[in-house]
C-alpha cells in the first residue's frame, strides 16, 4: 500500500515531496516493514499545497536525494501489487521518475480502493461517483488521525483495504 505527497496534481510540472509504503502479507500489516522517505529538493518553496499536506521545508532539507529514493521503492515494492486510494495518480508520478532513472516503466499491477468500493458497492466499477479517503474512513469506520502525510494515509488505506477484503469473503 503506497502514497505520495506532491508540490501539485500536475504529472508533468509537480514533484514528489515524500512517499510512503507498507507491506500486507498474509492479510496482517507489517508495520515493522515500511518505507517512508523525503525528497531533497533545493527548489521546493512551500504554497498553498502546504495546507494539504503539511510538509516544511526543513523536512524537505532533511530529506534523501530523489535518485536514492527512487531505488529505495524500486528495491522495496518488487513485483507487488501497488494498492492505494486514487492510485493511478500516484502510479503516473513515480513512473515518471523510475523512467527517467531506469529508462523503463514500473509494471506492477495496482489495486484503487476508491475503484473496488464501488465494485463492492454497486457490482460495477461505477468511476462516476469518486469516494474520498476521509468518506472511505468513515465507512468503514477507520478513524483518521493525523491525514494528508503520506505514512498516515497508507496505514489508514491498508487498515480500509483489508477491511474491504474481509468484505469480499
């Protein structure tokens, strides 16, 4: 399960100022395996977008260089499934930097827990309707705590998704 935080929503100009993951085997979160970084960047000036996600600038100053990051998650995701709220976002963004790093695309499959609410929901992958993280929360009863930091929102998307598949058995 992975987010990101980026400076915008625009692929081609934003950044990503820090990513998350942890891993679910076996249907159990392991907490003790995670990957949460920040991405030196020199030029990030903190906007308007700081009010989503909160990152200063002293975090980005402490942070590890994008090249490093980027081969910390290859190393780290494998060939799992990519799962995540709105992932395809996400996916696009760090496939833009595995591209320019490795010269090829990531081809891990993925798994948007806003697109299998809507096949649990309604039998269809009804796109027309899109669910928030905080909507999905509260559905399943999942209480938000701290939001809008990449690690936050990765363990409260596990904690939705295998609840999700506990729905599906």
């Amino acid at each position: 399960v992975l987010d990101t935080e980026t400076s915008g929503l625009d692929i081609k100009k934003d950044t990503i100022l820090s990513i998350a993951a942890v891993k679910i085997i076996d249907a159990e979160i392991c907490i003790g395996d995670r990957l949460e970084c920040f991405i030196l960047d020199d030029g990030y000036l903190p906007d308007k977008s700081i009010e989503i996600h909160g990152i200063t600038r002293s975090q980005i100053n402490e942070g590890q260089s994008l090249d490093s990051v980027i081969r910390k998650f290859i190393e780290y995701l494998g060939d799992a499934v990519i799962v995540g709220h709105h992932i395809a976002f996400d996916f696009k963004m760090l496939d833009k930097y595995v591209y320019r790093q490795f010269g090829c695309h990531l081809r891990n499959k993925t798994l948007d827990t806003s697109g299998l609410y809507h096949r649990l929901e309604h039998g269809v992958n009804d796109r027309a309707k899109p669910i928030s993280l905080d909507q999905l929360a509260e559905k399943y009863a999942v209480p938000l705590g701290e939001r809008h930091t990449a690690a936050a929102d990765t363990f409260i998307t596990a904690i939705i998704f295998l609840k999700m598949l506990n729905g599906l058995r």
